[in-house]
C-alpha cells in the first residue's frame, strides 16, 4: 500500500509503501511495479527503508512513471520484491567513492546509510544538470556533511560535472559505487575500470525468465535483473 508520494522537484518523485519486511533489503536491491493500465513492470531501487516500510526515487519519463505519480496514499500496489544483487564492500576498497547522477540518487543514498551505520568512512558526490533538477540537497548533506552536490552549469552547489568534480579533489583512483545514467556511467568507467555499476535497463519480468535485459560480459552474457543490476566494473564490455 502506498503511504506517500512526494514531489521532490518537476520530474523526480519519491514513494514510500508498507511491506511485511525488511530483512530482504540490501544497498542496491530492486522492486518491480505493477503500473495500473500498463503490462510491462517499472523497476526501481530502494532508497531507504524502515520498519515494514520502505521507499524508492524514480523519475518521470513516459506514461507509466506519470501513472504511477498520480497513486495516493491508501492506494494498493503490486510489488514483486527481493530482486537483484547489491553493492558489496571490502576493507581491501580503503575509503571508497559513492557517486550518482539524477535519478540514481536512490541506491547511492541506500549505501551511504548503510556505510554511516557500519561507520566505513567515504566520499559522496550527487551531480545534477541544473538547480531545477537538484532532489534531496539538504537530506544529502545530513547523511554526509562532506558531500559534494554539483550542477553542470553551476546554478546550484559547486560547478561541474561528475568527472570535472571527480577530477578536481583526486578521486579518480577511488574504488566506488556508482548509479545514474548510461552515459554517466561510461564516463566514470572510463574514467577507472575499479568501481561497481548499477545498470538501468527496461526489464520484461525482473526475475531471469525472459532475457529481455541481457548484456555481452566478460563473463558471457548476462542478465541485468539476475546477474545485476550491480556488475563489477572489470567485468562490462564498454
């Protein structure tokens, strides 16, 4: 059931649904939702959770995100749980490097909790293109006081991009987590093939069974759903 559904800017919202638990959650683990009116499922990764409750950021980009930002609280909601792998850390990393781009703010977030729990120190930076575009800055900031939030134009926290911010405090030779977009992500990779990716892609069932969301690894070929969505850097074919 959902118990919230907030706006966090024009295209970015965050939805908090009940659960009967939570010990399935892991940094980087997925959902996939039952969009009313729509046949294929939406996944998404979880961003925080609680006790018998949990929530996930997603943002609008075609009809069934702008469905599923019209649900209200009370609303029922098919959700199939428990999906993917997630971030795995070793004391071998030494201080690692949490980065996301936009809507990937989700999982990274997930991580930095967890990383403050077990209290692993790291650097956090959250890039987005424009100040319109900026979600969560000051929950951002609570979590890591020593977060990096950048725009690319700089109409909001320190200017430039993921690399150029990257680059500019010497962090290019961090192990790191990384979540955002394609080419965000190709950008970090080639940055430093020493991190671990999560992957977006449309998903048919989120489970295995289809194949729809395979990839070429040089581990063969892999299904993002299954295999993913977190993948080692070292392994991609990018």
């Amino acid at each position: 059931m959902v118990l919230k559904n907030e706006k966090l800017n024009e295209t970015v919202y965050r939805m908090t649904v009940s659960c009967k638990n939570t010990e399935w959650i892991k940094p980087g683990k997925f959902i996939n939702i039952k969009v009313p009116g729509f046949y294929l499922r939406r996944p998404m990764a979880v961003s925080n959770f609680a006790k018998n409750r949990y929530s996930f950021i997603y943002e609008l980009v075609g009809d069934g995100t702008k469905t599923l930002s019209t649900l209200k609280r009370g609303d029922e909601i098919d959700i199939l749980e428990d999906l993917g792998n997630h971030y795995e850390y070793k004391k071998a990393y030494g201080k690692p490097l949490l980065v996301s781009g936009g809507s990937g703010l989700g999982p990274i977030l997930c991580l930095a909790k967890r990383f403050n729990k077990q209290k692993i120190s790291y650097e956090l930076i959250c890039g987005f293109p424009n100040k319109d575009k900026v979600a969560l800055a000051s929950e951002i900031k609570k979590i890591n006081p020593k977060a990096h939030v950048c725009t690319d134009d700089g109409s909001f926290g320190e200017k430039g991009n993921i690399i150029q911010i990257i680059n500019q405090y010497r962090l290019q030779d961090s192990y790191y987590y990384a979540c955002g977009s394609t080419n965000m992500l190709k950008a970090i990779f080639k940055n430093n093939k020493n991190g671990q990716l999560s992957l977006d892609e449309r998903m048919g069932c989120g489970f295995g069974a289809c194949m729809g969301c395979a990839i070429k690894t040089k581990k063969g070929v892999q299904r993002i759903c299954k295999n993913g969505a977190i993948f080692k850097s070292e392994d991609l074919l990018w």
